[in-house]
C-alpha cells in the first residue's frame, strides 16, 4: 500500500558565487532538503527521498525561481 506524503518544492536562483538551490519543505513547511540542482544525492539521502531523485529534479528543472509548487510523493 502507498502513501501520499505532501510537501511542497521551490527553487531558489542562485547569484555569480552562490548556486541555484532546491528547497523541500513538509506540510508545515519545514525544511526538510536544500540543495543544489547539480548536487542533490547527499540531502536526498538524509531525508530518504534519494529513490525519487529523479522525479523531483525534474519537477525542480521545470519551476521558475520563486515559485512554490506542492509535491505529492508516493512514497
């Protein structure tokens, strides 16, 4: 049996010496992963959602920078 698990994914634009970020937050909006596009298997790992790495890479590829999208994981 799977379950939904919400939480909710943006995308921060990075400057000249800082990079583009990936934050994960739960349904309270806590942070749950941050990470960079380019580096994500490290916080993925830490909050056991490195099996759906793809899926949220992708979703993260496609936000515009600011922009909070919910993020609906069977997990």
């Amino acid at each position: 049996m799977h379950h939904s698990t919400i939480m909710y994914i943006l995308k921060i634009q990075g400057t000249d010496k800082i990079p583009d970020y990936v934050q994960i937050r739960d349904e309270n909006f806590s942070l749950i992963a941050y990470f960079k596009i380019s580096n994500p298997k490290t916080a993925l790992t830490r909050c056991n959602l490195i099996h759906k790495m793809e899926e949220i890479l992708t979703i993260a590829n496609g936000l515009n920078y600011g922009q909070i999208q919910k993020l609906e994981l069977s997990l």
